[in-house]
C-alpha cells in the first residue's frame, strides 16, 4: 500500500473512530448514532485500526 494512502487512511479512521466514540457516549448530538452504545464499541476499534495503519505507514518510511 502507498504510504501516503496509508497515512491518510490512518488519520480519517483516528478521525472517524473518534467521532464514533464520543456520539455513542452521547457527548456528541445530532444523529442517530447518538447515544448508541454500540457505537462507544464500534468507534475504538476503527480507530485502533487507523493506529495500526499510521504506525504500518511510519515503519514503511524507514526502510531502505
């Protein structure tokens, strides 16, 4: 994967995941996602998955 595809992804998902989070716990209103708790569940692990993409992204950087 391009690693600035990778970094840009990784940023939107920490982004979004973020986002997600916080409408599940109900700090953030105005949508149907608010105040679902599956989203509080949701949100975390899409942004684990833009942290997994920035750290793939910064490793790739490195080498050779």
């Amino acid at each position: 994967m391009n690693r600035w595809l990778a970094l840009a992804l990784g940023i939107v998902a920490v982004a979004v995941g973020a986002v997600w989070t916080l409408q599940g716990l109900g700090y953030v209103g105005g949508s149907a996602m608010t105040d679902q708790r599956i989203w509080a569940f949701i949100g975390p692990a899409v942004a684990l998955v833009g942290l997994v993409l920035l750290v793939v992204a910064a490793r790739s950087r490195h080498r050779g």
